[in-house]
C-alpha cells in the first residue's frame, strides 16, 4: 500500500504539479524569533516571582513584633557624604532607606521585567532593548544593596538575597542582549501588525472572517480532490491484481 500511494502521489504530481498528498507535509522552517520568544517566557516567570516574594515581604512584615520591625538605629547608620559629620547630619543613605528601597525595588522591577517579557512574547521591536536596560539597572541596583547589606548592615540574609537578585539580573541581561541582537538581526513586522485583527503584512488590508472561511473551505477542497483521486487509483489497482489472481 505505502508504494501504491507513492506511485498515486507521483502520477497526480505529473499531472498537476501543485497537487501534493497531505501525508506528506512541505517542511516547516523554525519560528525566526523563537529565542526571542523563550526569554520573553523566562521574563515573564522571574517577572511574577519577583513580584509576588516582594509584595509577600511587604505585607508579612506586619506580622513581626515591634522589636524587629521598629529600629530606631536604622535611621541612624548608613553612608554618610563625605567630610560630613555623624551628629550634624544623619547619613544620606540609611538603614531604613536601604530596606525600604529593596522591597519596593522588587515590586517596580518585577512588574517591569514581566511587562518585558510579555513584550518580548508578542514580539515589540523595543520590549528586547528596554530589557537590556532594564536588567542592567536591576544588576546594579542589587549589587549595591548586597554591599551595603554586608559593610553597614551585617546581615548576611539580606546581603545573600540581594547578592542572589545581582546576578539572576546579571543573567537576564545576558539573556536579553542575544533577544536584542535576533530582534535587529531579523526585525519583526510593525507592533500594530501583530495585533489580534491587524493586516499579517505591513500595508495590507485585514482578511475578513467570511475571506478567511471561503480560503480555508477551497484547501480543504482540493485536499479532498487529492486524496479521491490517491483512493481511485488504488482501487483500480487492487481490482486489477485480484483480476489476474482470478485467472
């Protein structure tokens, strides 16, 4: 049966050269943004994740008794400017400020880095480079929490969290650059051509429902034509071979 159809798929082909069996497929070439795609993903669950843990620290730290949660000596330690003096002025950059910086940052930067990768999934020509930024900004912002966690601080928790955070965002701006690099390599249509109900090519008038249905009707058609025509011959051939068994 596999050759009978082969010499089916042959004989229709020499006849009409656009004609092509449906069980065997044209080869299909990869997504040209499929990389692209996959870190917009791994954005996407940083993204949440980094939202969800900060908005948790934030509201759970009201279940903390008061000795944990008010330090008055917070206010107190930090980075001062240079040549300014402890009893003068408090420092510019203080305990306080410095937790309070972390658990917000983690709120702004992990809708920011989900919003990216939605971006990038959907493929915005902007949403890779505004990436790039982005975690190169998150990269520096933690390396310099995990110092100060370490010299002013010395909690090792703290400095290990946002050490932690430093280089998962060292490692999406890794990600992010080679997005940035497939994206200017291979652009994608326009963003208003990716949109539900826009034209698929830039310039083109949007197919209606009623054009689409009538086009995929006439392929299924000629698949159909196809298929009777393989049917046919088969049963002519398988007709033909029980005849000379007969005689």
């Amino acid at each position: 049966m596999g050759f009978a159809a082969r010499a089916a798929a042959a004989t229709l082909s020499s006849v009409d050269p656009a004609a092509r069996p449906p069980s065997q497929p044209l080869p299909v070439a990869p997504p040209a943004h499929a990389f692209t795609q996959g870190v917009g993903t791994v954005y996407q669950f940083v993204g949440v994740s980094l939202f969800l843990a900060s908005m948790t620290a934030c509201c759970g730290s009201s279940l903390l008794p008061n000795t944990i949660t008010l330090r008055p000596d917070l206010t107190r330690i930090g980075w001062h400017w240079p040549g300014s003096s402890d009893a003068a002025a408090g420092p510019f950059y203080s305990g306080e400020r410095a937790i309070t910086l972390t658990v917000l940052a983690g709120v702004v930067f992990g809708m920011t880095i989900a919003g990216l990768g939605l971006g990038m999934q959907s493929l915005r020509r902007g949403a890779a480079t505004a990436a790039v930024i982005v975690a190169a900004l998150g990269t520096a912002f933690w390396t310099v929490q995990a110092v100060f966690s370490l010299q002013i601080l010395h909690s090792l928790l703290l400095a290990a969290i946002t050490g932690a955070l430093a280089v998962l965002c060292g490692a999406l701006s890794f990600l992010s650059v080679g997005a940035a690099r497939q994206m200017a390599h291979t652009p994608p249509p326009l963003d208003d051509a990716l949109s539900p109900g826009g034209p698929a090519v830039p310039g083109a008038a949007p197919e209606s429902p009623d054009a689409a249905l009538a086009r995929e009707v006439a392929q299924r058609r000629q698949r159909l034509a196809v298929e009777q025509a393989e049917v046919e011959y088969l049963e002519r051939r398988l007709a033909r071979r029980l005849k000379e068994k007969d005689r």
